[in-house]
C-alpha cells in the first residue's frame, strides 16, 4: 500500500541528522526537571512506588510511538498527528489533536518558565544571594520565578528563531551536561542511599487506591510527553526516518532515566521529603548527597534542562501552528517563512509572546508548587488524548495489516489500539474522579473542579477554533482532512 502526498506547500529548510532529532526530542521531554520536580508531585500521589508507575506508563506510551513511528513512514509533517487523524477519523479530532497540543504546550511553557525561575533564584541563594533592592528571593513564589524565566524564555525564543540547527547544538551541549550530573548523583544516590531498597517499588498494585493510581499514570505520560517533538521537525531533517529512529531512542532513554532516577531518590529521601520540596526536590538531593559547591551541580543541570526544554517547546509548537496554517486552519502569519534563517520566524516570536502571556496569567495561583500541580494535571488529560486519538488513527488507517500480516497488524492495529483505550480509559476515570471530588469551584490546586475545568476549557476552546476554521476561513481541509504535505516522500505503509 502506497500513499501519495499531496501538492506540496511552503517547504522548511531541511537541515537536521539524527542526533540533532535525539538532542530536540530529549530537550522537549526534559528527564532532569522530570525527575527533579515531576518524581516529587507523583510521589505525593502514589507513595513509594515511582518505578512502578513510571514501568506502567511506559507500556502505553510504547505503543503510541510505534503509532507515530508508522504513520511517519507513510506522511512525514511537521503537523503529524493533527494531519494524521484528521486523515484517518474526522478532519475535527484532528484539528483537535493539533489544538490541545498547541495550548497544552504553551501551558508547558509557563510552568517551564516558573521552574526557570525557581531554579536560577535557588541558585542565587546558594551563591549567598538572599535578597535584591530589599526584596527577599523566594524560589517558591509564582510572582518572582515567573518575572526570572520570562527573561529566560524571551532569549530562547530569538535562539529558536535562527533555526533548529542552532537550537539543537546548544541542546545537545546543556544534555551531555545534565545527563553526566544526573547519572553521577543518582548512580551514587543508589550506591550509598540510607533507604533500603524494595521490590514493593515496583508493585503497582500496592499503590493507595485506583484514583491515585490513574492520577500517577497520567502524571508518568507527562513526564514521557515530548518524544514526539522529532516528529514536529521532521520535515527538516534530511531523511524522515531518523524522526521516528530519534523519537523512540528518546523514549527509551528517557524509561531508564526515569528508573534510575526514582530509585536514587527513594534510597536518599523519604517519602515525607519526596513529596514535600516539590520545585526544590533536585536541589535537596544534592544537599543530602554532597556538600557545596559539587550539591549545585543537580540545581544547574535543572536549569540547563528547563531552558532546553523551554526552547524544545517553542520549536515544535511553532512548527505544528506552520503545518495548520499551510491548510488555513489558522491564519497565514503562522506560516510564514524566514528567508534568511528558513524557518517560521514571526511564529516562533508569537508562541515565546503567548507562553508570556499564559505565565503572567499563572499568577492567580501563588505557590509554585500549587501552579505545578495544575498544569501538570491538565496538560496530563488533554496530552493522553491526544495521544489516544493519534494511536487509533495509526489503528485505522492500517487496519487492513490485520488480513495481509497478522504479526504487522497486532503492531499497527492491535497495540496502538489498546493503548490509545487504555489512556482514554484513565483520563476519563480521572475526569469523574475530580468532577466527584467536590460541590464548590475553587482556584486551587486541589479543588476538583478546578483541576477539571483548566482540560475541559482546552479541548472545548479546540472546538471553537475548528469551527472557525470551517465556517470561516472556509480550510479545505474540513473536506478531506489532508495536509499539505511540504516535500514528504512516497513511502511504503508497511515497511518496518
């Protein structure tokens, strides 16, 4: 089975191999300030139990990159799963799938820019700084982490506008560097931890209840979220099958990360001290670990990783709104080209302004860990749909494996299927779970409601924006769901 692109639109200029792919997709998913902050807040819900939790949700998020893998081969596009799924179910969930990508990472991006904040103030602090013009610092403030990382973002943003080639260099350099201080420290956390080690850690059914378990999992698909970002550039990478080689290396290194990860922090802190630091969790590591100046080296591999990962968000957004706005889904701004750097210059400068605008909004919650666990819950629901969508996308449109190869249809059918039913089945018990949590709507991290209403507000305003784009801009693509696919290849759908 061949698919033919369609006519090919304005063309990105192509420019990337598979390390730079690797060093985009590793930046976008951000292992260091997973596990220095994200390992905290899902300790705070599943105990001690973080390998178990991060093996569990391993499982789904494999067989959504083998979705996304073998959808690659047949289109690569900078918009993949929004031209995916509309191709393959309804030209609306696909514009969906592009919509909440877009919003949920520009909801990434303010809480990235907070964290930012929070560890370059942490920094200061080890460095004797405690107060400037008579203002304490405060590295668990909303307020002053966010007016940090906006500065933060704003440089990354102009980084992010020279190309992914310049990006993908200062990427891989901040990389080596986080992964050499994250591999010592919990390599020797492991070694010399006070905390016995216990295979109880990896038993998921020792976990509290089954809301705490579904809230863990979708905290987990948080952490894995990003590997798809070798996906958004692969219409400038040389050959499109390193996107898909780069997306699951990324994947995998990112699952034994993670393990080594959890295990080191449950052999140093205790439970109490997991879930308690939230922001600062990487940085009390350290302490317990090492003595000053080598106890800042995890705090200055969270920064590097936060600003990698504030620029690896810009880039692939600014690349999914160029795909959409090729098929007048969205206006023609997001499209235009740089002649000098080839890129989506202008873009790339209203994603960095957007992310600021939704950072200045995060005020309303005043306790960064507060603001953490907000964003991270409903950039959780909305990224598991996503997800779930794409995988029955790859379901469908190769459903016609299951009679020609059953082994090809189990991987292309059968595996993205029960993956995608297996995300949607705990965002929606999740969804009840808040929605039965409460009676009163509260602007709080752990009111029900509230944690509810931030998702249903993404997807709804996704709805919204899609009949717009029909009704209005009058998109061709609401009558097909193509793309319009710039240079891709024709490509057989059932090569491995």
């Amino acid at each position: 089975m061949i698919d033919t692109p369609p006519p090919s639109g304005p063309a990105l200029r192509k420019s990337l191999g598979l390390l730079d792919g690797v060093a985009i997709a590793a930046s976008s998913t951000a292992a260091t300030t997973s596990i220095g902050i994200g390992l905290g807040v899902t300790a705070g819900v599943v105990g001690l139990h973080l390998p178990a939790i991060m093996l569990l949700a391993f499982l789904p998020i494999l067989g959504i990159a083998g979705a996304y893998s073998r959808l690659n081969k047949v289109e690569p596009n900078a918009g993949n799963g929004y031209v995916w799924v509309g191709r393959s179910l309804t030209p609306w969930l696909g514009f969906l799938v592009g919509w909440v990508n877009i919003v949920a990472t520009i909801a990434f991006l303010a809480y990235t820019t907070a964290v930012t904040g929070s560890a370059m103030i942490q920094l200061a602090g080890e460095a004797g700084v405690h107060s400037v013009a008579g203002l304490a610092l405060d590295p668990g403030s909303t307020a002053q982490t966010t007016a940090v990382g906006i500065v933060v973002l704003v440089a990354v943003t102009l980084t992010a506008v020279t190309g992914v080639r310049t990006a993908a260099r200062l990427q891989t350099g901040l990389l080596v560097f986080e992964y050499v201080v994250l591999l010592g420290f919990c390599g020797y956390g492991i070694v010399t931890g006070p905390h016995a080690f216990s295979l109880s850690w990896f038993d998921p059914f020792a976990i509290p209840s089954a809301s705490a378990l579904a809230q863990g999992l979708l905290l987990s698909v948080f952490c894995y979220w990003g590997f798809e970002a070798a996906f958004t550039v692969n219409e400038e990478v040389r050959d499109p099958r390193d996107a898909s080689r780069a997306g699951l290396i990324t994947l995998v290194t990112m699952l034994g990360l993670f393990l080594l990860g959890s295990i080191a922090f449950q052999r140093v802190l205790s439970e109490g001290e997991l879930a308690g630091h939230g922001a600062q969790g990487l940085a009390y590591f350290g302490d317990r670990l090492a003595s000053q100046p080598l106890a800042a080296l995890p705090l200055v591999a969270l920064m590097f990783s936060a600003v990698a990962s504030l620029q690896a968000g810009v880039i692939p957004t600014a690349r999914g709104m160029f795909a959409m706005s090729r098929d007048r889904t969205l206006g023609p701004v997001w499209s235009k080209v740089s002649s000098r750097y080839g890129t989506p210059a202008l873009g790339t400068l209203l994603i960095g302004a957007l992310a600021t605008a939704v950072a200045a909004l995060a005020l309303v919650i005043p306790r960064l860990a507060d603001m953490i666990m907000a964003t991270v819950n409903a950039v959780g629901i909305v990224v598991a749909l996503s997800y779930a969508l794409t995988a029955l996308a790859a379901a469908v449109r190769f459903r016609s494996l299951l009679q020609e190869d059953w082994r090809q249809g189990v991987r292309a059918v059968v595996l993205p299927t029960l993956s995608a039913l297996s995300l949607l089945g705990l965002g929606g018990y999740l969804a009840w779970s808040f929605y039965t949590s409460t009676d009163h709507l509260e602007v709080s991290a752990d009111n029900g409601w509230f944690l509810l209403l931030t998702p249903a507000a993404m997807i709804a305003s996704g709805f919204v924006a899609a009949a717009w784009a029909k009704w209005v801009r009058k998109s061709p693509y609401f009558q097909s769901g193509r793309g319009t696919d710039a240079d891709a290849p024709q490509l057989l759908a059932t090569s491995s």
